[in-house]
C-alpha cells in the first residue's frame, strides 16, 4: 500500500498524506481542450417554439462559436446524422486544434439528423481526441435524447473519471424531461460537470456559456490543514475503525489509516489542497461520512458521525405477568449490531393504548447489555393490572422490538418439561404466566423437597436447575409470589436416556386434576358473526394446555371465517380486523363439531367472551366504521 511505502521512507502521516491526495500544479503556459458532443439522432426533428430543434440549436450554435475565443483548442463529434439505427455512426468532424468559427458552424448547419444515440461510444471518442498535452479537458454533450445503445451510461462516467487527467463531462440535456436527464446524471456527477435541461434556445445558449466557464483557474498555494474525528452520538467507541478520503472532483478514494489503541480518540490529521473532498468512516458494523470543501487555508475540523446496525433480537411474551412484582422477560441478542456495551440499550416499559402504541411516558426501564447472548432483565409492574407495551430501545429511542403484555393479580402459569431428563442433567424447562424475578421452582417427590429449590431470577442469570442423581418420578413445581403459591406442577422422569424407568406418570394441573393427553389433530373452524362477515379478519391461536405443542396457529390468510388443524385441547383464539380485535377461549373436542364464534373485544383487557348480539355488533360497528357499507 502507497502510504505504508511512504512510512517506510521516513515521511510523516501528514507529510504522506499531503503527497498522496496534492493535485498537480498547471503549467502557466499548459492548455485546456473543449471537445463538443452533438447530437444528429432523428429525434432532433422534433418541434421546439415552433421551430425543429435542430435548426434552433444550429442558430445556437452559431452564436456560441461567434462569440467563443476560438484560439483555445476545440474538437467536434457529431453521432447519428448518417444512417438510421447504427450504434457506430459517430463522426469526428474537426479534431482538437484551432479552428474558425464561421468553418465550424458551416458543418454543423450541414447535418441531417437520422439516427440513434449512441452517447457512451461517442463520450469515448471524445476523450480519445483530447490532446495528449492537455492537463485537463471538458467534453460538453449537447442531446435531446438518452442513450440508445448501451444499458449503462455510468460506465463510461467511470472511465472519464479514472482517466488520469481532469475531464469534466457535462451534459446539456435539450428538451429533456427530469427523469430522462436523471438517466444521464451520473456522468457530470462522477466527473465533476454539470447537468443542466435548457428547454429554450436562450436556455441554450446561457447552458453553452456556463460551460465554458466551469473551471476557474487552479491556486496551487491554497491547501489546508484538516483533522478528522468521529462523532459517537449514542454509540460506544468500536474497538478498531478505519478512515478513506474520496476526492469529489476526480471520484478517487484513498485509504488513510486504521485507528485502534488510544489513536481512535485523537482527531486524524492530514494537509489537502484546494477541492472537494468526502471523509469516508467505516467500522465493522458501522459508517458515516461528511463531504467538505477547500477554498482556503483556514483549518477546517471535519467531524464525521457513526452510524450502525441494530441488533437482531427476540423478545417473548411469557405472561400473564404477576401484576406488582418485579417480572423477568424473555430477551435474545441474536446477532450484535453497532453498541455492544453495558448501557446502550434499555428495556423499556409503557402503558399500552387501546391500539396498542405506547401510552405516554415509560413508566420504569432497565439497562441492558449490546453484547449477544440471553439477557436476565426484570421490570417493576405496577400493581394495578392492564395491559402495556415492552420495548428495547437504543439510547437515542430507537426502537429495536417491542411486545405487548398483560399482568393480573393472580396470573394461570403453565410448565412445559420434558417428560424424560437423564440424571444430573440441566432440566430445559419452560414457564409461561408469573414471571416473577423471586418466583421458585423446585423439584419434589412425594411432596417433600429434592435439593435446593431456585429463583427464576437464579435460573435467567445462568443457574441452571438440575435433575436428581437417582432415577425416578419427580415433580417440578412453580411457586408464585410473596406467598410462594403453588401455581403449576408437572411430573417427569429422570432415567437414562430412552429407557425410562418407569411410565411417565400423567400430568396434572395444581390442584393435581389429570390432564389430557395427546390425541390425533382434527379440524376446527373460527369465525365472526354474520354482523361482521364483511370484515377481513387474520387469525390466530395458541395452546393454553401444557401437554400440548408450543407452537401458534396463525395463517397468513385474511376472511372472516378460517379452518385449521389441531390437538384436542384448549386454545386462545384471535382475529386482528384492524380496528377491531376479535378474542375467545376455546375447547376442541376430539368428536367435534369443532365451530366456533368468536366475540368482539370492546376493551382492551376484557375476558373473552360470547359473541355479541346482531344488533349489539351493528351498534358496534356503526360507531367504529361510519362509513361502513351493509353486509349482503
């Protein structure tokens, strides 16, 4: 790499950099090349104030020549003004030199336009006629048309701008409409030219003149001392970034430097002449960049923002919540984004509105490391139940996930364990309901304690709750509360693994009632009453017996009334129509008929209930729809 080369032969950072990224100074008695572009395609036929286009810029043209200093170098193309539909008929009607402008003018009025438009070829015949002595050169295109012969103009834009001289590529598009001459832009943009869309000949005519008066003479005395620093905002400092500086008036990008160790803290100097440059920032999972410019020897600071990806995150509704208790929620950093550190995040939580947006201010919130892994994070719950809306969000307020929740004074919990575990191994169990940081689960046999029960807080921190050492039937037991209620138990087996030591004992609920076991899926049917045929509902479902698959119904189907297949047992039921929620707790039967309406939700919170009535739903909906039409 160039700079390591510089380093190596004694020269400074700055004194490197200043070497790299100097432009060359002009020769007093060095000279510029104006190459012409024109357009002779058929559309140049077209009408223009009640006149061809291609008389009005003939007249144009004229003028332009007539008042131009013809001692300074000029070269003329023209493309299409010979055969109709050849990408190759480009023309070079006067080569670089000294020309008159009445001899010039002459061959232009000559022209009969015919054909294509083939702008790439053409731009690259003219930078071939620049001469071989010039420092810099502007090729001026004169079209009414875009390119017809290749896909892409841009390459060409890059070819002009990697030249190793200074080509400024403008483009006068003549008639063009915006979008059209967008198609064009890309080749003044990456050569430091201009794009103008005269509609008029006097348009024209003040186009032609801007042209010739793009590039003031060049001062090599005017450079400048720049420093470069990155401005974290809400972000930690990465451990490694590295900065590039891309000239904006040749397109070229420059590596500068790495910047690790106590150097990431200290701004980053360099000397740039006059121009127009961009500090380009890069991390491993971040960027930025600040465009500037040089016109004089002031030092300029040049602070560059970071900017970064988010993390990808899973965040799980594990309620009901104990309502007035500190709740642990369920929080993956799958993937790290940008802030990795201890208090770039926050878990956040907020009343809900009855739309389920946030309802005001955050009512408590809890640090939360960027890092990847599982989090163990509580919040404080207000003791009054209702629903509200969990958050993680960026110190800036962005939000990365969110979850709606519900907390009630005294929260169903469900357990889902395996039903064989091999001794002393980590149990994989999971809870849903409580949720409490100081909950207790323990394992039981015979109703008297094996080893030491643990905290659910204990158990989200990395503690794992192990399974005895002897073979047999055990019990895992949660406990909710101040008053460790018992709230759910479930038997297993500890055995080694496939040969269990006895028959998995059946699953009970807490007042120890036996559960239903698993049984063969049958068809169920939800829908809404005929007051609501007219709505598009998505639907969903999802198991509330332990005994049964954690996985949600939830096709991607819009009606008002959907089938699916399921295990018997008992299930939450939800239709989303937008504005109107749709909710029922349900039992399928293995005889069936498994049919069932579910009831609107007229507030936010309420137990599901039985459908409304006809006119009740009407009602409903009148309010809630004004402009609804009847149902068929």
């Amino acid at each position: 790499m160039l700079l390591n080369q510089l380093f190596r032969h004694g020269l400074g950072l700055t004194a490197a950099v200043t070497l790299m990224l100097s432009q060359p100074a002009m020769a007093a008695d060095d000279g510029a090349a104006t190459i012409l572009v024109f357009d002779g395609s058929g559309s140049m036929w077209a009408e223009l104030e009640g006149r061809t286009r291609i008389e009005v810029a003939r007249d144009v043209l004229s003028e332009y020549l007539a008042g131009r200093d013809m001692s300074r170098p000029l070269g003329v193309i023209a493309y299409g003004h010979r055969r109709r539909g050849d990408c190759a008929d480009i023309e070079t009607l006067f080569a670089a030199g000294v020309h008159g402008a009445d001899e010039v003018s002459a061959r232009l009025n000559a022209l009969n336009p015919k054909g294509k438009t083939p702008i790439s070829d053409a731009l690259r015949e003219a930078a071939r006629q620049i001469p071989r002595t010039a420092e810099e050169a502007d090729i001026v295109l004169i079209t009414d048309g875009i390119e017809t012969c290749v896909p892409d103009v841009c390459t060409i834009a890059d070819e002009l701008a990697e030249s190793g001289i200074k080509i400024r590529a403008h483009v006068v598009g003549f008639g063009l409409s915006e979008a059209e001459a967008d198609t064009l832009a890309c080749i003044p943009g990456r050569t430091g030219g201009k794009l103008l869309r005269p509609g008029t000949g006097q348009e024209l005519a003040d186009a032609l003149r801007q042209t010739e008066t793009q590039a003031p003479a060049e001062d090599p005395s005017v450079s400048a001392e720049v420093k470069l620093l990155i401005l974290l905002g809400n972000n930690g400092m990465p451990e490694r970034y590295s900065w590039s500086l891309r000239n904006d008036d040749t397109g070229t990008v420059t590596e500068l430097a790495e910047m690790t160790g106590d150097a990431r803290y200290s701004p980053f100097p360099l000397n740039l002449d006059e121009g127009r440059y961009t500090a380009l920032l890069s991390t491993a999972s971040g960027s930025g960049e600040t465009s500037f410019e040089i016109r004089d020897s002031e030092e300029k600071s040049i602070q560059v923002a970071l900017a970064g990806d988010l993390p990808d995150i899973t965040l799980i509704n594990r309620g009901p919540y104990l309502a007035g208790h500190n709740a642990l929620f369920d929080l993956t950093i799958n993937r790290e984004g940008l802030n990795v550190g201890g208090a770039d995040f926050q878990l956040t939580l907020y009343k809900a509105k009855p739309n389920g947006d946030p309802d005001g201010a955050a009512i408590t919130w809890s640090y939360v490391s960027g890092s990847a892994g599982r989090k163990a994070n509580a919040l404080a719950l207000p003791p009054e139940p209702g629903e509200f809306i969990v958050t993680l969000e960026r110190g800036d307020g962005t939000i990365v996930g969110s979850t709606r929740i519900e907390s009630q004074a005294d929260p169903a919990v469900r357990l889902v364990v395996p039903s064989v575990v091999t001794p002393g191994s980590e149990i994989d169990f999971e809870s849903f309901g409580g949720q409490g940081a100081n909950d207790l689960v323990r394992i039981q046999k015979d109703g008297a304690d094996v080893g030491w029960a643990l905290t659910l807080g204990s158990i989200a921190e990395g503690n794992p709750l192990k399974a005895p050492e002897e073979e047999g039937t055990y019990d895992l037991v949660y406990a909710m509360g101040d008053g460790q209620v018992e709230k759910a138990r479930v038997s297993f087996q500890v055995s080694q693994a496939g040969t269990p030591a006895a028959q998995p004992a059946e699953k009970t609920d807490a007042q120890g009632l036996p559960q239903s076991g698993s049984q063969g899926e049958v068809e169920a049917t939800f829908k809404v009453g005929e007051a609501f045929d007219s709505l598009q509902v998505q639907w969903s479902a999802i198991p509330l017996d332990e005994n049964l698959p954690l996985d949600a119904w939830a096709p991607s189907d819009f009606a008002p009334s959907m089938s699916g297949s399921f295990l018997p047992g008992r299930y939450r039921v939800t239709g989303d129509a937008g504005d109107m929620q749709f909710l029922g707790d349900v039992e399928i039967s293995a005889e069936g008929p498994n049919v069932f309406e579910i009831g609107l939700v007229t507030e936010p919170g309420s137990d599901p209930g039985g459908p409304l009535t006809e006119e009740g739903a009407s009602e409903l909906l009148d309010r809630l729809v004004p402009d609804r039409k009847p149902a068929n």
